[in-house]
C-alpha cells in the first residue's frame, strides 16, 4: 500500500520544520530535537501501518548520513520489521553508511553484527575499499569482515586485486587468500548447481 501524497507531504514537513527547530537552538539543545525526530521515525517503522512505515522509510531515507547511526543502533532492540527497514533504508542512503556499517561489524551484539553484514553484502563493490581499510588497520573484527568480503564475491575481486600489490606483506597476502576463498566459492557454488540440476533431470 502507497503512501497518500498528502500523507507524505505532511511527514515531510513536520520532519523538516524539526530539523529547521533543531538548527535554530542546536547551540543550547545539542541537537537533541534533530535526534529525537529521527528515533519517532525509526520507532514508526514498526508501527503495524502501512502508509507510516512508508513514510518513516521515505523520511529516513531522506534525511541521509544523520539517520545512518541512529538506524544501526536500533539493531541492538528493534524487532525484526525495524531491522528489515532499517537495512533497505541504509542500502538507499548508500555511501555514507558504510564506514559506520563497517564499524559496527565489531559491535559485541550478535544480531548487529549480522544484519550489518548483510546490509554491506547487498551494497556489493562500494562497499570494499572500507571493508579493506578496515581489514589493514585491524580495527574491526577482521573475521567478520573477511567473511562479508567474500560473501561480496566476484565484484569484490578488483579491489582485491589492487591490495595484494600493497607494500604491507601481510595485508597483501590477506587480500591474495581472499581472491582464492571468493573463485573457490564460486566453483563449489557452480558444482552444487550443476549437481542439483542433473538430479533434476
């Protein structure tokens, strides 16, 4: 079900008059009314209305890189609608959400974890290069980033490419066993199709 062009309109401009508040007396509130309009919409994500969770995603998704965190934290309570949402929401913000996307691979809850990972797995290639940066510093769970990296697959490669050239010995090497997990997964995939279809036949 679509949202109602009046609905939207009318969310749009409550969000935005919130906003234009907040910039107003950000000097004696610290922002708290951008944040709290941003939470209300997260919140509306869940709220069992078609047309609100509608408009909580187009506002979310409207507001960018300042909703990004907030989204990522509502990982740790919301419920499972929350998350779906919020990771859609994410993949249409697109850059801005990774590097806190890739952050959060190291957050001590399991289901943040996840759907982060997943939510950088569906961005596929933008998502590398911090996925990389953050495997060299070593400043995340290189595990967990490892694993999304080949999840990536192929379109992962070129970056990959490029980083077993690095002057670092050990992130080359990193990236060199890398580009052998993604072709290897790719060929156990293939065989799996190939038995799965003889079968069928």
């Amino acid at each position: 079900m679509q949202a109602s062009p009046a609905l939207k309109a009318g969310a749009l401009i409550l969000l935005f008059l919130a906003v234009c508040i907040c910039g107003c007396t950000q000097s004696s509130t610290g922002g708290d009314d951008t944040g709290d309009a941003i939470d209300q919409q997260i919140q509306a994500l869940s709220s069992g209305d078609k047309d609100t969770e509608l408009a909580a995603i187009t506002l979310l998704t409207q507001v960018g890189e300042p909703a990004v965190q907030p989204i990522i934290d509502s990982f740790t309570t919301g419920d499972n609608k929350t998350r779906i949402y919020g990771a859609f929401i994410l993949q249409e913000i697109g850059t801005p959400s990774i590097p806190p996307l890739v952050a959060a691979l190291d957050s001590d809850d399991t289901d943040t974890r996840s759907i982060c990972g997943t939510t950088l797995v569906g961005m596929g290639a933008p998502a590398v290069p911090s996925l990389l940066d953050a495997l060299e510093r070593g400043d995340s769970d290189t595990q967990k980033v490892k694993e999304v990296i080949v999840r990536i697959g192929e379109p992962a490669v070129p970056a990959l490419q490029a980083a077993a050239l690095s002057p670092n010995p050990t992130f080359a090497a990193e990236a060199d066993a890398l580009i052998k997990s993604i072709y290897i997964t790719v060929k156990y995939r293939e065989g799996l199709e190939n038995t799965t279809a003889t079968a069928a036949n």
